[in-house]
C-alpha cells in the first residue's frame, strides 16, 4: 500500500510546483488586468471550497454570497466606525459570518433539504434588505467607501495580488486537511445516509454547524480581503448570481474531493472571460456548459475521474488478491 | 388612497397567485424547484410584444398565441430537461438555474434592453367607491379572477385535475392505476408555464416589459409557495393575497425594498416554525 | 439489572397506533426475538429505543438511564446499536470505509486533534484503523472490503449492515431482519455470525421473519401484533401458542 500512496504523491507535486511557479510569477508577465482576474479566481477558489463543506452533507444553501458580504460589512464597519486594524477586522469579519451560519443551521435543524435550500434563499433576501436599509451602519445602497487597505504602504494590485495568493494556498490546505480527517469523511456520511450516521454516534447536527461555520469563516475572511482591497462595497457587489455561481462551481466541479470546486471555478471563471470575448451569447454559453453537466456528469468532473480511475485503476483487497464473486462469505466456525 | 391600494394589492395579488400557483403545482407533482419560471413569464410578454408591434395582431390575439407558445415551450422543457430529475431535487434546482440564465439572455438578444409597454386594449378609466380605477388594471383582474376559479374547478372536478392530484400524492400509486405519470408531469408543466406566461401579458399593459422582468414575480412566487405550502394550490392563493396586500401597504410607507424584506422574513418564519406551510402536507 | 427496559411505550403517528403500551425486557447477554406479522410495530419499537423516534408516552431504560427521547448518537455513545430492515450503506463507499467510518464511536477523536492529527488522536485513530480489519474478518467481507457498498451482492450488504453496528462497540445489538432475502448458505453464515456476537458478551434483540432461525438460537421471543405485546416465552412456548398462531393466520411456514 505504501508504493501506491508515493506513486499518487508524485502525480500531484510535479503538476503543482510547476503550476506555483507560474502562479508566483504571473504578476511579473502578465497585464495588471490578468493580475486583477487571478485575484478574483482566487477568491472564487476560497468561496466555492467553504461552500462544498455544507454542501456535502446534504444541504445545499443559497445563501453562501450573504456569509461573504456579511464578512466584507463586518470588517468595513469595523475599520471604518472603530479604527480597528486589518488583522482585527479580518478576524471579525471572518467571525461574523460563522456565527451567522452556524445559527441559520442551528434554527433550521428540523427542515428537510428542499425547504433548507429556501430558508436560505430568504436569509439572502432578508440580509440584502437588510444592508440597503440601515443606512446610518451599512450605507445603504450606496455602501462603504475609503476602506483602509490591507496593508498600509503595501497597496498595490501585484502586493495584494500575493496576500491574495499566500491566503489560497493556506485555504485549499486546510481543506485538504479536512478532507482527508476522519471529520471530513463523516461529512460525506452524513451526505450518503443521514440516519446510519446518527445511529453509529455521529452528532450530525453538530457536525453541520460545524461546516458550515468552517465554511462561512472562510467566506467571511474572503469579503474582509475583498473589501479592503476593493476600498468599496455596496450591496450591488454580493448579487444573488453571486450565490448561484458558487453553486454551478461546485457541481461542475464535483464535491466528492476537496480539489472538485477549485476546478469548477477556475474553469467556469475562464469560460466567463472567454465568454465575454464571445459577446452576448456568453450567458447562453455559460448555461449550456452547466445544463450538459449536470445532465451527463452529475458528480462533476472530480466523479468523471474516479469513474476513470475505477476503470483503468488497480484494486485492493485486506485479504490479497482474491477476485470478487469467489462465492458466498465463508462460514465462521470456531 | 385607501381604494388605489386595494386596486394594486388586487392586482399584485391576483398575478402573484397565477405565478404561484403553476410553480407550487410543478413542485408537487413533480419535485422540482423551477428557477426558471420567472423567464416564462417574461417570454409571456415578450412574445405578446412581438405579435403585437411586429405582425400587428389585437392584444387579445396576441396573449393567446404568446400563452400557447409559452406552454408548449413548458411542454417541452419537461420533456427534454425536466423529466429525468423528477425527484431529484438539486439537479433539477441547478438545471431550471442553467435555464434560467440561458433564457434571461434570448430575452436580452430578441428583445433589447429598452423597457418597453404593451398597449392595452381597454383604455380610460372608471370610478369605483369614489375613486379613479384604470381600465387596464381591471381587465387584468378580471381575466386572473376567472383563470383562478378556472383552475380550482379543472384540478378539483375534472379528471385530468384528480389525476394531478393522485401523481401529486403518490406517484408510484398512481402508475399503479393506469395514470400516465409522464403525461401528466408534461401537462402540468405546461399548464404551469401557461399561467406565468399569462400573468406576464397581463402584467406587461400596467407595467414595463424587459428582459429580467421575471426575477421579482419569481422571488414573490418563491415566498407565496413557502408560505402556503409546496403542494398546495389553495395555500398559494391564500398566501398570495396575504403577500399581496402586505407588499402594496408597506411599500407604500417604507418602500418596496423593505416590504420585500418584510416578505422573506416572513417566509424564513414560516420555513422554521411551520415549514409545510398554511396549507401544505407534512 | 436488566440491560433494556422499554416501560409501556405507545407511539402513534397522527391517527395510526403504532405501538401500544409496550413492555419488553432484556437482561444481559441474552438473544431475544421479536416476531409479529408485517406491520406490527418491530420497527417502530426499534426506532423508539435507538432515539430515532420519541415516543407518545412510556419510557425506555438503558443499562438503568433513561433514554426516552435521546438523540440517536447518544444513545449510541452508550451502547446500543442498531442494524436498519431496509438496507441503509454509505453506498458510495467502500466496504472497509463503512466500518472504518462506523468506528467513530471508539475512534473518540475530537474535531481539531482529527484534522491537524494530532499525536493523542492518532494512536487511537490508529488502533480504531486495527479494529475496523477485525471487524471485516469477523464479517467474512475481506474478499470484497475495497468494494463500493451499494454494489455488492445483496447478502454482502446485510452482512456489512451488522458488521457496522457492531463497530460501535455495542453492549446491546438490534438487528433488523438480518437475513431477509439470503439464501440457505447466506442464512447460515449469518446465523454464525450472530453466534460469534453474542459470544463477546453483546446482548442482541432480534426482529426475523425467517421463524427457523428465530426458534433455533433465541433465548426467549416476544410476540407483537397491531402494536401490541400478545405472547413472550421460550420458543417452544411460543410455538404452540394460540394467540400467536392466530395472529400469523395459520402455521408460519418454517417452524418445524
């Protein structure tokens, strides 16, 4: 077993030194357009991995966007009524969200999955108004300007561009973490068969506040990032499509592994650029993409791999190499 | 004043309930959240646009031919889309998504971004209780009153409705007496689309017509089947006049923008404390 | 003391009645059946005392704590498991997963030592890894533990049911119609496999249709019919007993 796990090891770390290496180096080569687009993947990354987190144990919220504008408001309002340095708004912004998820999952704990999907629906809802509305603390329509940057001194688009980066990275590892943790499989459980998970011990609604507040955090801290970096947020920057987009990710992505969603956002935000070259069908472009996959490859592109991998892959069995269909389990008697 | 706000909770109701009632049917019946049925209203009144000022038909006309096309259109979608996510709730959610994006841009490349109006054939006005009521705002009254009495008596008398009802209940039981659960999953989508289209139309003589005209009907229709229950016909009737008229009275004291919040958070209350709704099964 | 005390327990599901004043007592190391037609509430009693349904009324003792109303994952922190009558797998998983998986309980890890593997948490994730091999041996599924659950055969699949619950590291298993749909050689093996369980010293309830097994290894039997207990006694007490012949409308066809 050894030899196969080095053998997989391998496979990633080439194609990943190299794909860092240009990733450092992009700012240096490319248009400062290019730089701005990577911050945003980068951000879609951060976004589309939290919300595979809930998203694999059978609830699929609307509402991942609002976590993310409730961290870029918490941490403006923060710095801008308070005075408070980055690190502490960054740190509250992240906070913020994750109770706030935690909470919603905590009051919903007895709605099945169609009507979870449309408690949150109506917590984006509620939380839009609630950002146009109170004017006197979120500005209202017109939002929050002036942000301190992250950084003083520091604030240019290759500078942020590399906190942007560093953050990613310490994302998708901590979510590689989770994955492979025991605690990431009994997400995946509780997903496959909500009941067997209860009665084995697993406490699943503890489990769900606890990833979906893992994922908010994340998202909370994405907003903090993008708001200081952007110096502006209004309420038109956290749009519904946001939500949907986050979502299309992360089926076309595929959420059986923690890499699914970094591929559906990239993919989907290069289609998106690429798209725009197009003109106006990009919008038509874009939805045929994510009907064709949700049609033929429901588990995504991370499912089109293993399916792959079943095929071609080799098999281990605890008691050698016997092939299946050796006949009924032998008979215990002692 | 007091009149006028009757009139408008009325007619706000009134196709509140068109578009409920189609979407609350094709989620009981056939488990699928349709994102997409704001678009249908939209092409509703686009299509009505183009019969109109293009081939030059009669508003009447041209409702008619935009309703039939729209229900074909719903036929189709079922058919082609739909169908093999009867059930399955998230792919058939992501699906109508996909849809709806891929429709909201047919709707901006035939149609433009310029709001436009369609010309109602009823003009002048009428006073009623000492008040000035606009012709138009009565035809669209009238016309959704009657579709509504319409479709309560077609799924509570008729046998196509029982039918409705039996898929609705227990598909599997009813396959088992001879109901084609395929046909009836495809006419109710195309009943359902049929009503959004209508309300469009309707819709689209008081207020403008633009592509992403569907989005807020689709978002009152989402709250009006929460409220009333998913499943329920009647439930969304009634939770689309409590809806209606909430939206009408706060919006004219706080704006719309907090009488859509007010809205939702009556929905996110109702999700949690109740969430079969007022009228929805368990 | 006795292990399992279910203390007149009724539960009605709106206006059905599923059970009805209840008693049922186990004490350790016993195998006891619970027999009754389709319908008679063998299930319902199951999800009552593994905490997946609260009851109407009544109350359910485990090991002397009451257990009305806790939460499944509680109650299986304390020690009862329970296997499902329609086959509930981590389908999209492997054999060996499932029951690595299942051994949360004994893996006691706790969320951050988990996924920063910690060293306290990894010498018992370690040795949970080690038990949950056992676990397949015991079940007899090393020839197909790197299968994905929902493909295997469907005796396979009931055996891994069992094999899960018994990665909770039980004191009392309930097993629920562990051999439906198997053959004679499925049958035996997991008739076996039972035996091998309750020699550990697990306490096993054991709701079976298949009448041959259930006279064959039981200890004692309760009969239940429309909700309610009509008959508890040795099996060939229950054999010749009127009330149970005639709730089964005539002779069960396998008792011998």
């Amino acid at each position: 077993m050894l030899k196969i796990m080095n053998r997989r090891g391998l496979n990633w770390v080439i194609p990943t030194v190299i794909g860092g290496s240009l990733l450092l180096a992009l700012p240096w080569f490319g248009r400062a357009y290019y730089t701005h687009i990577f911050i945003l993947i980068f951000l879609n990354i951060i976004l589309a991995m939290g919300y595979r987190l809930l998203y694999v144990t059978g609830l699929v919220s609307f509402c991942h966007v609002t976590f993310y504008a409730i961290g870029a408001y918490t941490s403006a309002i923060l710095a801008m009524k308070l005075g408070l340095p980055f690190g502490i708004c960054f740190l509250g912004g992240g906070i913020a969200a994750a109770a706030a998820a935690a909470f919603l999952i905590l009051v919903t704990s007895k709605a099945r999955g169609a009507y979870f999907f449309l408690i949150s629906f109506s917590f984006l809802g509620v939380m839009n108004t609630v950002f146009m509305q109170w004017r006197s603390v979120t500005g209202g329509a017109s939002g929050i300007t002036s942000i301190p940057p992250i950084i003083s001194g520091f604030d240019t688009v290759v500078n942020n561009y590399y906190i942007f980066f560093a953050f990613t990275i310490l994302t998708i590892f901590i979510m590689y973490l989770l994955d492979r943790s025991r605690f990431g499989s009994e997400l995946m459980a509780i997903g496959e068969a909500e009941d067997l998970a209860e009665v084995i011990g697993i406490d699943v609604l503890r489990h769900r506040m606890v990833a979906a507040a893992i994922g908010a955090l994340f998202a909370g801290f994405a907003g903090s990032l993008f708001a200081h970096y952007e110096s502006f947020i209004a309420p038109t920057s956290f749009p519904m499509w946001t939500t949907i987009y986050i979502l299309s990710w992360c089926v076309i992505g595929g959420v059986r592994k923690f890499w699914g969603p970094i591929v559906g956002a990239v993919l989907m935000t290069a289609i998106s650029e690429y798209g725009r070259m197009m003109g106006a069908m990009h919008a038509i472009f874009y939805a045929a993409v994510l009907l064709a996959v949700i049609m033929a490859m429901p588990n995504g592109i991370v499912g089109l791999v293993d399916t792959l991998r079943t095929r071609f892959g080799r098999r281990q069995y605890l008691g050698g190499d016997t092939k299946l269909g050796a006949g009924p389990p032998p008979v215990v008697d002692e | 004043m007091t009149a006028q706000l009757i009139i408008n909770g009325l007619v706000l109701s009134l196709t509140i309930a068109l578009m409920s009632a189609g979407m609350t049917l094709i989620f009981g019946i056939l488990r699928v959240v349709n994102f997409a049925h704001g678009e249908f209203y939209m092409f509703g009144a686009v299509i009505a646009f183009f019969a109109m000022n293009r081939a030059g038909m009669g508003y009447v006309e041209a409702s008619i031919m935009a309703i039939a096309t729209v229900g074909l259109l719903g036929w189709v979608a079922n058919r082609l889309v739909f169908r093999r996510f009867h059930g399955k709730l998230i792919e058939g959610c992501i699906a109508a998504i996909a849809l709806s994006i891929g429709f909201q841009q047919v709707g901006w490349m035939i149609f433009g971004p310029h709001q436009q109006i369609l010309t109602s054939p009823l003009t002048g006005s009428v006073e009623i209780f000492g008040a000035i009521v606009t012709m138009d705002r009565l035809l669209i009254i009238g016309v959704a009153l009657v579709v509504i009495l319409g479709l309560a008596w077609f799924i509570n008398s008729t046998k196509m409705g029982k039918a409705m009802r039996a898929v609705q209940q227990d598909s599997e039981a009813a396959l088992t007496l001879g109901i084609s659960v395929n046909r009836v999953a495809g006419l109710t989508f195309g009943i359902a689309t049929a009503l959004a289209a209508l309300a469009g139309t309707l819709v689209g003589t008081v207020y403008t017509v633009y592509p992403t005209m569907g989005m807020l009907p689709l978002t009152f229709a989402f709250i009006v089947i929460i409220v009333g229950g998913m499943g329920s016909v009647m439930g969304a009737f009634i939770a689309a006049f409590i809806i209606g008229f909430q939206h009408s009275l706060t919006s004219t004291f706080w704006g719309p923008q907090f009488a859509l919040g007010l809205s939702l958070g009556l929905a996110m209350l109702m999700l949690i404390f109740r969430p079969r709704g007022l009228m929805g099964h368990a | 003391m006795a292990i399992l005390e279910v203390d007149k327990v009724t539960k009605r599901f709106g206006g059905l009645e599923a059970l009805r004043d209840v008693d049922l007592r186990l004490e350790s190391g016993e195998l006891v059946g619970l027999i009754g037609p389709n319908g008679a509430g063998k299930s319902t009693l199951f999800d009552v005392v593994s905490g997946v349904t609260r009851p109407t009324s009544g109350k359910v003792f485990f090991q002397g704590e009451d257990i009305t109303g806790m939460k499944p994952h509680r109650i299986a922190e304390k020690g009862l498991a329970r296997s499902f009558q329609a086959t509930r797998l981590f389908g999209n998983l492997s054999v060996l997963k499932n029951i690595q998986l299942a051994c949360h309980i004994p893996a006691r890890t706790n969320i951050a030592g988990d996924v920063f593997r910690l060293p306290s948490v990894r010498q018992r994730e370690s040795e949970a890894q080690q038990k949950a091999i056992d676990i397949v041996k015991l079940g007899g599924l090393e020839v197909v533990s790197d299968e994905l659950a929902k493909n295997l055969p469907h005796g396979y699949q009931r055996a891994l049911g069992v094999a899960i619950a018994l990665a909770v590291e039980p004191k009392l298993l309930c097993l629920d119609e562990p051999v439906t749909g198997m053959n004679a050689e499925e049958t035996r093996f997991m008739m076996g496999f039972i035996e091998k369980i309750r020699k550990e010293g697990i306490t096993i309830l054991l709701v079976e249709h298949h009448m041959k097994v259930v006279m064959d290894i039981c200890d004692r039997i309760t009969v239940l019919n429309f909700g309610r207990k009509i008959a508890e006694g040795k099996p060939d007490e229950i054999q010749g007993n009127k009330d149970v012949i005639e709730a089964y409308l005539g002779r069960p066809e396998d008792v011998t």
